[in-house]
C-alpha cells in the first residue's frame, strides 16, 4: 500500500483472518466519523446519508424510492414485450464475453487519465500485501473496469506520484481521491450482505490505494490509519462471507515466513539511536493518564527497547503496534488520532520518528518484489527542489533519489506540539533535523 515514491515500506499490521464474524465487531470500524473532514456526506441529488444502527455502517436513502417502486410493475410488463433483438458492438467485453447485461458505465478516459494510469502500472502500484506485484498490475487494473471506486483511487494514486515532476497535478490528485471515496461510502455499505468475489476484493484494492494516496500528505496519519481499518474491516466481511482473497500473503504467518530470512541478517541499529529514542518514550509516561495512551505508550516503548536485541523483533512488535489500532472500538480510536490531545500527538511524533530510525528494517520489504517499479531519476523532466528535504508536491526531499515519505508526518506534527510540551518533543525534533540535512541519515535508501 509514501509521498513521491508511494512504493515505499508501509508495514502492516500482521492480520490473523481464522476469528469467525459472530465475535467480531464490525460496527467498531466504519462509523460517519471516521475518517477526516472531507469525507463528508455524499453531495449527490435527493440522497440522504444515514446511519445504519444494527451494522453500524453509513448507507445511502434516496426519497425517490417509493416512486421506483410503484414503477416496478410497469416495468415488468414493459419486459414481457417481444422486442427486436438489436445487436450492439460497443459494449463492455468482458460483460459481453460473461454474456450478462452491463451494470456500470465505461468512463470516458482523457489523455491525462491514460497517463495517470499508465504510470500506476509501471511506477506506482502498491508493495502491500507483500509479494502481489502481478495483482497490482494485472488483475486489479481489470477489475478497476467494473469499478468507479477503484479505477479513481488508481488515478489519484498515480497523479499524487506523479506531483514530483508537476505539482499542477494536485488539483486532478484530490478530485480522483474525493470521488473514490464518495463512490465508496455508497458501496461499503452492501459489503456484510455480498459473496461477490470481484467486488469484495475492488474494495480491498481502493482501501490499499486510497491509503497510499494519503502518505503524501502533511496531515495524512489519521486518513491513513483510517483506510488501514478499512482494509481490516473488509477483508474480515469477505473471508466470514467465504469469499475468496485476490491477495495473498495476507495472514501474518505468510508475511512473517516470507520476511524472517531477510529480517534476521539486517544488522542492529545504533546503540545511541535507540538509547535516545527509548530515553524521550520513557519520558512521556507521567502524561500518558487515559487507558489508550498508556497501551500506545507501552507498544512504542516496547518497540525501541527490542532494537536492542533484534530487528526481526522489533519489526514484529511495530506490526502489533498496527493490528492494535486498526482492531480498536471506535470510540477509542477516535480519541487516538484527536488532534487537541496533547499527549497523542507526542506519543505520534515518537512512534513516527521511531520508524524513521528503523529504516533499514523496514525496507527489507522491498527485497520481496517481484517487479522493480520503472523510477525516474529525480529532477529528470521535473521541479522536485532541492536542499533539506522541502521539495513540494511530492518530491524526492534533497533530489538524491530518496522520498518524504512519512517524514511530512514528523514535520506537521511537531509543529503541532504547543509550547508547554515543546521540552517533550526534542528527539523527534532533532530526527527531523538530521533528516533535514540527509534523508540517507539513518539507512534510508526508497
């Protein structure tokens, strides 16, 4: 599933889908709420959002209903009649090919679409779940035919890559990602009642890309956290419905098998590093008063302390530190990414800081790809800045080939610490100041 080079190591949460759905919570991830502002109701004529309380799942009402139905009757009687069969060569193949009548629109594609998507086939296609090259680029483009949803997450995707070499490309970047989203509120909502393979899994495609898309930017960590639930949420529904995954490698034992040889040959970091990074956790613990800020205090915390002993350890526990929030009740994670809590937002800048130091781990994701995006060289064909790392859009920092990434996270974060906790936020600030200077600075080579 950061911003430039979108391929970037994003570890996932090791998701375990053997729990039958009669004790799961569904309703604890898709609430109105839970996503940020923009995605807001859907503006569409005569549509009505409202909350679904037994699912716990937005939907969609339209005050024309009752007129559909009293016209059902005509209709089918208007179906009785013979017609003359007319024959049409402009049609969707595969529907043609299936021989079921069409049930979506073929969208029109411009010349910058074809752009858009192009470059997600060569360039930008996500890393996540790990070893799904060939999906990405072969059956998900298929499917992104069928559906609106995903075929926007695709493009906007692709134009929030391609912002490195035009940042005019925003503009199309966000209306792709407003409409996927909104194409999505009205679809999710059917998800408990499908065994659809095809559709199940177009949503899991959008929840990935849609997540991606949100690495780059500033203040993209809650809609990133966000997507990373709904992708749980989904495939969860699916596997309970016993429809079948088009990714593998989903389980946590598949990735952990896949990543261990690689994991356990990558040398420990620093001692000074991650005696720094223990140190400024440890010193967040007098504020941390609420159940949820002591648990994340606790996860981060345990993550810096088994970089003393084992990478492949402390990978493992930055995993769980992800399938924690992403299984959360709503309520509680509402209260996690709150941006007036003072004391989530420290513990945010810690936790993002810390995998910035954990670079090298990390990035052994890579070594599990079976197709090298095609990248171009920075600032070929482009206006990616240079110098600190302050490229706009979505740039290659200091133009040595090396992305953001998540490093926009750390800057907008730490300028939201106030004064009174500025004395807490040091270590993440002199982090970013090192990154500043060299994104390469703690082995970060994407």
């Amino acid at each position: 599933m950061e911003p430039s080079d979108l391929t970037r190591p994003i570890s996932l949460p090791l998701l375990s889908l053997d729990q039958g759905g009669g004790d799961f919570n569904y309703s604890a991830f898709l609430q109105e709420d839970d996503a940020a502002g923009y995605l807001a109701n859907d503006d569409a004529s005569g549509s009505t959002p409202v909350l679904n309380n037994d699912a716990g799942i937005l939907s969609i009402s339209s005050p024309t209903a009752t007129g559909a139905n009293r016209s059902s009757n005509t209709s089918q009687r208007q179906r009785l009649e013979r017609r003359g069969h007319t024959k049409s060569r402009r049609g969707c193949y595969n529907c043609k090919r299936r021989r079921i009548k069409p049930q979506h629109q073929v969208p029109l594609f411009s010349l910058q679409d074809m752009r858009f998507f192009q470059h997600f086939l060569l360039t930008c296609f996500p890393h996540h779940p790990l070893g799904n090259d060939s999906i990405w680029t072969h059956e998900v483009p298929c499917l992104s035919q069928n559906y609106e949803y995903l075929m926007h997450a695709i493009l906007g995707l692709a134009a929030s890559d391609l912002l490195s070499q035009d940042t005019n490309l925003l503009t199309f970047a966000m209306m792709h990602r407003l409409k996927a989203i909104k194409a999505i509120k009205k679809t999710l909502n059917e998800v408990p009642k499908t065994n659809n393979f095809e559709e199940g899994n177009a949503l899991l495609a959008t929840c990935f890309a849609l997540m991606f898309q949100s690495v780059i930017l500033d203040d993209g960590m809650a809609e990133f956290m966000t997507f990373c639930r709904g992708i749980v949420l989904v495939a969860i529904q699916m596997v309970c419905k016993g429809v079948k995954l088009l990714f593998h490698n989903f389980q946590d034992q598949d990735r952990l098998a896949l990543l261990r040889p690689h994991m356990e040959a990558v040398a420990l970091i620093r001692e000074d590093w991650v005696d720094m990074a223990a140190a400024a956790i440890r010193a967040l613990e007098p504020l941390c008063r609420h159940p949820v800020e002591i648990e994340y205090y606790q996860l981060t915390l345990n993550i810096a302390e088994a970089l003393y002993s084992s990478s492949f350890l402390a990978y493992e526990l930055l995993c769980k530190h992800y399938g924690w929030w992403m299984q959360m009740p709503h309520d509680q994670f509402q209260r996690l990414i709150d941006p007036s809590s003072q004391t989530c937002t420290l513990l945010a800048s810690h936790w993002i800081a810390l995998k910035q130091i954990m670079a090298p781990i990390t990035q052994m994701e890579y070594r599990l790809r079976s197709q090298e995006p095609m990248r171009r060289p920075p600032n070929e064909g482009g206006s990616s800045s240079s110098g600190g790392g302050s490229s706009s859009g979505g740039g290659y920092g200091n133009g040595n080939g090396v992305d953001l990434g998540m490093i926009r996270w750390l800057r907008y974060l730490n300028r939201q610490v106030d004064g009174a906790h500025r004395c807490f936020n040091d270590w993440p600030r002199w982090v970013e100041e090192q990154l500043d200077k060299d994104l390469r600075f703690f082995g970060k080579t994407q």
